[in-house]
C-alpha cells in the first residue's frame, strides 16, 4: 500500500548557517506514524537491558545452627542461637523480623534483569522518535528552545563532521540558534536529589540538542566537551538517545550524510529498507484520520440516517380533574357530557322555581281568600 | 497529514508530557509565551494548532502575531508580527482585517486581550502620575535591635545632666543676666555641689556662685514660691543667726535626709537659712558633716 505524504525539501545548511543551496527531499520516516504508546513502552524495555544483577548472599542470615527452645519455657518460639557465652546466644535467628535473620525473599541473582524486545517493535520506535524529532511542536512540547532555529528537520553541512576544535563547534551551535537550548543546560545543573549522589550519580541536568552525523572526522572530540550535547552515528542511532525519558521530539541537528542515509535505512513505503533485510516503514492504521472530513466523505453519508430533528421538550402535566383542557384531551366525550349536565341542572333549578312560585301563589291566594 | 500531526501533537501534549503545561488544583495553564488565553486547551494551544494567532505587548506597543501553516517547519520565521495602532478602535479593526478568514474563536479572544492590554496599559500610565507608593518591608530583627539600641543611647546620653551642665556654664557665663527664679531641687543638689567644692577650695564668693547656678539648672518653683522664700529669709536672717548651732544640727540631718520627698517641705526653709551662713560657719560644719558621712 502506497502512501501519498508530503515531503518537501529540506535546505542544508553550511557552518554560517545560511542556505547552502543543497536541499534534501525529507527522508520518508519522518512521516512514519508516531506512536508515543510503542515509544514508552520499548523505551521501558530497554532501560532494563543496562541494569546489572544485585542480590544478598546466598548465606545471610542462616549462618547459625539456631533451633526453637518449643513450648513451655516463657519465650516467642523463633528460632534462637544455640550455645553461651555471647550476647549472641539466644537471641532470634532466621526470621525476617529477627535482628540479623535472613530479609523476606531475598533477592536473587536469577531474577529476570534483562527484557527482550521484537525488533520490529524496536524499529517502530525508533521511526516514531525520529518522526517526532521533525515536528517543531513536539520539540517545543518536549522542553527545547527552538525558537529561532531555521528550519525543522535542522540539516547542516558535512563540513562539520570534519570540526576537530570546541571553538567551532560552538560557533555553529551559535549561528545556528542552538546554543540557547545549551544554556539551558547549563542553567539546570544541578545535585541529584537521594541516594543516587553518593552512587556516582551526583550530578543531573537538562538534555539538549542530539547531534546525528554519517562520518566521525572529528566531530565527536569537538562536541563532546559541550554539556547536554549527545552524538550518535546513523548506523547506530538509539531510542535512548531520541526519546530519553520516554518521550518523543529531541533536538535533532543532522549533517547531510546522515540525512541522507535515512532513506537506506528505514526504506520509503514504495521501496523497502536497503540496509536492513526485508523492512519497510511501519504502516498507520488509518490513512485518513481527519474526521470531519471523513464524516462528510460519500461513502458514509449514503449508510448513515437522517439526523432525528425533533425536539422534545419538558411540559408541564396539567391534572385532567381540574383542567378542563387536559380532559378534553383525554376524552372529547366529556364536554358533551359537561354541557348536557349543565342543561339538566339548569332545567331542574327552574322546575323547582316554578314549584315554588307555584306554592307561593297558591298560599297568597288563601291568604286572600281568608 | 497535517491534521494528523496535529492530532497526535495534541494527545501527546494533552494526556503525556508537555514542557509548558502547568497543573493546578483547578485548571491546566500554558506557559507558552504566544498562548492566547494561557490555558492549556485543544484551542487555545499554540503548539497543536497549525493556524494561530495572539496579541501581545512590548513597550506600551501591541502586536499581532500569526502563524500559518505553510511556516510551520521553520520556527524562526513562523511568527509573523503586525505592528497594531495605539488607538483601539483602529487596531480592532487591523484586527478584523488580518484575521478576516480565521475562526471566530481566535477572532474573538485576539481581540479581548487586545483590549485586556490596552487597559491595563492607561492603567500603568494613569498609575505613573500618580504618586508611587513604595512598599518597604519592615525587617523585624532590625526594629528590634534598633529600638533597644535607642533606649540605650538615651540612657548613655545622660541628657538631664548633659543639659544642667549646660544651663549651669550659661549662669556662670552670665548670658541670663540676674535671675532669682530657683528650683528647689536644682538649688539642693547646687548646694550640695557647693559643699564638696568649699571642702576642695574654700571660696565665699565662689560659694554664692555656686549656689546660684546650682538654683537655676532646674526652673520648677512659680515665682511666688520664691518672693515667699526671698521674705521669709529676710525675715528669719535674725532668727536664725541666734541659734546656730542646734538650728545648723537640724538642717543638717534634714539635709542628709535629703532623697526625694521630704526635700519640698524642708529645703525652702534651708535654703533661706542657708544663704546667710554660708559665710561663716558653714565650712567647719561641712567637715563635721563629711567626717559623719564617712562614719
């Protein structure tokens, strides 16, 4: 499966850090799919694999024949040093709550220090950091000052390769707007905080830029002196050194050469790796990821429903026995019935009115008549 | 693809690690100098959003800066910075021109902070005018030891005596001319003085000199008080050149007793006594007196 990527060129720059006028077509792993979950994880994995065995001796704590006194004599059951004549004797031995027994589960040399990791795995991680590597965002995010940096990826000249002198070195780190992310290590120089000073970790700091390089002619011994610059070959290129810590987007500076041999190594999606046997970039899972677009694509609008417009609102229920309306609803029936009730009690009152009158004119008359 | 990096960009900025998100109780802020709002939001994030734009302030002048996709590979030419006018009114309009095509929330915020800034900068002018309040903190332990130092250098200063003395020299020195104005305290203690100078120089003259000076240091007595005593020592001049002997005795222990109370009732009536004697008999009582006080 062809991938359809952008890659533009990328101007190199010489030791003034002007456009040299050689440009590089952007190698096609910095567009492989960044994956920070792979990076992590292998980057855990690997932190493992430098990692040197300790344990207790085989022996602490049970370098005594001590015995339990049993029941009956007053005392906890531990085990206790057997013999006289020391402080030692009877006193607690082999329990991990004793003083001078054996710790709970001691360590062991055989304990698993080392973690294999899937080569493909590692490769992924590697092209996830070095995809990173190009995105300015990423490398801001990580913690570098990138600000006035030329260009992202930084491409320099091969002359640098051949600095033998500090002097240069920093001189180009200067041209080329680096030279802040160095004071930014120098700033943050500092003591370890815990136990790690007194294990020959005494000193930490903030990393900076990583400098990539095809050919050592010198390079190394120029750069090397610079605190927070780190140098490595593209032969030989490290997710240690690309994402430390974990994370991804180092300050990257390559020279030409190196740039240029990315391509060999990690192979474009049309033509596998030529450096290493049988690998190609790994392949993203989704092409297109932009959703809105996809949601507006065809193929989805001709499966998906029409939106449900209506719009439910909350009413307010009105009590049929008291709102004539909401009986109404219920039961048009019910004014019929309301109006023929209304008509009988109207026609009663007035035959009882009529009654009435009648009574009264009949009594009237009496009276008359009497 | 671009959309997709910006998605990741935001992901990763969002759930993972991301150098200018600061984390409080209640909200996430962004540190990053172009935010628009300084929160962190998926809108409001300059890192994860290709097309974005902020007002910002330098030197009472406000800018717009705009960020387009096509810059976003080269972050020294990504900002691209608008001088607005100082009026608001036509800034606002710069605004809406630069920004005719954009979405409405960064329309809307650019010009909300643009009038945030615009406020705040009458404010800091309207402030300038004013008269600036400086704050100074106060530093306790040096209010302290300073107070406590004051009160010692008043005790070390003994000003009562420095200004008796002072006084004292401007009598002898004669820029009162003549004053008859005594204290009664001030006129003890000269007397006193008197007594162990004489002892030292035996000097009549210098005697009424220093009586004199030693009844101006301290000027309490109303001027009433002092014609009563000025008549009552002429009155009792005969009196008491009679009976000297008993009468000096008295004075004396009175005198001696001479601490603070019983000096108001008593040192009138000795002073006025004492004027006359002085002359005479005084030096041979002052050395019975001293030969008692050593006793």
């Amino acid at each position: 499966m062809s991938k359809v990527v952008a890659r533009p060129l990328i101007t190199v720059y010489n030791e003034k850090a002007e456009a040299s006028g050689s440009t590089v077509q952007l190698p096609a792993v910095f567009r492989a799919p960044i994956r920070p979950d792979i990076v992590s994880f292998v980057q855990q994995q690997m932190s493992m694999n430098r990692r040197h065995p300790y344990c207790v001796s085989e022996k602490a704590g049970h370098q005594t024949s001590a015995e339990s006194w049993g029941t009956g004599r007053a005392v906890a059951r531990i085990p206790r040093v057997r013999g006289g004549g020391t402080h030692r004797s009877g006193q607690g031995a082999y329990g991990n709550m004793c003083r001078g027994g054996r710790m709970f589960a001691p360590t062991k040399i055989w304990r698993r220090w080392h973690r294999k990791i899937n080569v493909n795995q590692k490769r992924y991680a590697l092209c996830s950091a070095i995809a990173a590597s190009g995105i300015p965002s990423l490398v801001m995010s990580k913690g570098h000052l990138i600000n006035d940096v030329p260009e992202m990826p930084l491409v320099v000249s091969d002359k640098v390769q051949e600095y033998n002198k500090t002097k240069q070195a920093v001189v180009l780190l200067r041209r080329l707007r680096a030279w802040t992310d160095v004071q930014k290590v120098y700033k943050t120089r500092r003591f370890r905080a815990g136990k790690g000073k007194m294990r020959n970790r005494r000193r930490t700091s903030k990393l900076g830029p990583l400098i990539i390089y095809g050919k050592d002619q010198g390079l190394t011994k120029a750069f090397r002196n610079i605190p927070g610059v780190s140098l490595i070959s593209v032969n030989k290129l490290n997710l240690m050194k690309l994402a430390p810590g974990g994370h991804v987007g180092r300050f990257c500076i390559w020279t030409e050469s190196a740039f240029q041999r990315l391509n060999a190594l990690y192979g474009t999606w049309r033509q596998k790796s030529k450096l290493k046997s049988d690998y190609n970039l790994p392949q993203p899972i989704m092409t297109g990821t932009d959703l809105s677009r996809l949601l507006k694509s065809d193929e989805i609008q001709k499966v998906i429903r029409r939106p449900r417009q209506m719009v439910r609102r909350a009413s307010v229920k009105r009590n049929p026995l008291t709102n004539m309306r909401a009986l109404m609803k219920l039961n048009p029936y019910s004014a019929v019935i309301k109006k023929s009730a209304a008509k009988v009690a109207e026609a009663r009152k007035k035959n009882k009115e009529a009654l009435l009158e009648k009574k009264r004119q009949a009594s009237a008359t009496k009276k008359v008549a009497a | 693809m671009t959309m997709y990096i910006l998605i990741i960009v935001w992901s990763i900025i969002n759930k993972s690690f991301c150098s200018y998100k600061v984390n409080t109780k209640t909200q996430r802020f962004c540190r990053n100098e172009y935010n628009l709002t300084g929160l962190c939001n998926r809108s409001a994030c300059p890192l994860a959003n290709s097309q974005y734009a902020t007002v910002r302030e330098e030197d009472g002048n406000c800018f717009l800066y705009m960020k387009t996709v096509e810059r976003s590979g080269f972050p020294r030419n990504m900002w691209e910075k608008v001088k607005l006018s100082k009026s608001l009114e036509k800034a606002l309009r710069q605004i809406n021109e630069y920004l005719i095509y954009w979405p409405g929330f960064i329309k809307q915020k650019c010009k909300q902070r643009l009038l945030k800034i615009s406020q705040y900068l009458i404010r800091m002018r309207k402030l300038r005018l004013r008269r600036q309040k400086k704050l100074v903190p106060i530093q306790r332990k040096q209010e302290r030891r300073e107070r406590r130092r004051e009160e010692k250098a008043l005790v070390a200063a003994r000003l009562d005596s420095a200004i008796e003395k002072e006084l004292l020299e401007r009598l002898k020195r004669g820029t009162y001319g003549d004053i008859y104005n005594f204290p009664q305290v001030a006129f003890n203690k000269a007397l006193e003085e008197e007594e162990d100078a004489e002892v030292n120089m035996e000097g009549e003259d210098y005697g009424e000199d220093e009586e004199n000076e030693g009844e101006e240091a301290e000027e309490e007595i109303d001027e009433e008080l002092e014609k009563e005593l000025e008549e009552e020592s002429e009155n009792e001049e005969i009196e008491y050149v009679e009976a000297d002997s008993d009468l000096e005795r008295e004075l004396e222990s009175e005198s001696d007793m001479e601490d603070i109370e019983p000096k108001a009732t008593t040192s009138v009536k000795d002073n006025t006594r004492r004027k006359p004697r002085l002359e005479i008999e005084y030096e041979t009582e002052t050395l019975s007196k001293n030969a008692k006080r050593t006793v």
